[in-house]
C-alpha cells in the first residue's frame, strides 16, 4: 500500500517551484559615483568589452543586508550600498549586475522602474528576498552575487511604538 502512495507523495512535493524573474539592472559604486539601477544599464557590447578586458567580479556586497520597511513605505535601489570586488579585493567599480526577485513576490513588492531606478514600495507584510547578480564572471566561472532582505511589516501610518492598551 506505501508503494502506491509514494509517487503521489513525491508528485505532490515537487509541485512548489521558486521562480527568480529579472526586473532591471544596476551597476556597483566608483569611488566618484554611486551606484545606479535601472531598466537597461547595459549592452551585450559592454558585457563583451569588459569580459575581453579581463574583468571578474569574486565578490558582490549589498548592504544593508536586512531592511525593515512599513508598507506602503519606499525602498529605491541607489539608496543601497552596492560594491563589488575583484580577484586581490580591488574594487571593481561599475560592475554589471542584474536584479531579480522571487515571481510570487513581484506584485506585492511595488515595483516602479524607469531608467534611472527601480524603487520598491510593498502593498503587504512579509520578507522580501532581492538578489542581485553579477553580469561578469569570478575567476572560476561562477557569477557571484548577493541577497537584500526587505522586511515589510505594520502600516506607514502606524506607530511602531504605540502599544495597543484595552
């Protein structure tokens, strides 16, 4: 009778996928400019020119790495520190990176691109995984990245601190 019942057990398992979905691009900091977001940063010609120039990226840095948000309140990605490192620890400024979140997570995240920034400004509570990809390879051929979490609880109008009192 178990034999029966483990195929339909492990069907049942694999039917929750997690699905990551492109939603623009952004760039690492210089030392003279901050990092930017956006629609469309990069061409297949500025992935190519900097992969002939020997570029790699060993190491994406994102931070905060937790941010608490209200809902309804507004996160833009160039708000962040975002930096990338190279094979000695060299900064590797205008990195190319992509940014994606979880499928299931995109219409509750708020999301307002243009060219210039993505902004995210959540409609509901829970925690929001955004990661963010390098577009140049490490030294190993493994693209590295890292992970923001937006926290999003309680309402912008609320106040935090104010306990509710019978």
């Amino acid at each position: 009778m178990l034999a029966w019942f483990a195929p339909v057990a492990a069907a049942q398992g694999s039917l929750f996928q997690i699905v990551w979905v492109v939603i623009g691009e952004a760039s690492s900091a210089t030392d003279q400019q901050p990092a930017k977001a956006g629609r469309q940063l990069f061409t297949a010609s500025d992935l190519v020119s900097a992969s002939l120039a020997d570029v790699t990226v060993e190491q994406v840095e994102v931070g905060p790495v937790i941010k608490q948000l209200a809902i309804g309140e507004r996160l833009c990605l160039t708000e962040m520190s975002i930096r990338t490192t190279g094979p000695g620890k060299e900064p590797v400024g205008g990195a190319p990176l992509s940014i994606s979140v979880r499928q299931d997570h995109k219409q509750r995240l708020g999301l307002k691109r243009s060219k210039r920034n993505i902004c995210l400004q959540p409609t509901e509570g829970g925690e929001y995984p955004v990661r963010l990809t390098s577009m140049l390879p490490a030294r190993d051929g493994t693209m590295r990245g890292a992970q923001v979490y937006i926290r999003v609880g309680g309402d912008k109008s609320t106040d935090a601190s104010a306990a509710d009192v019978p």
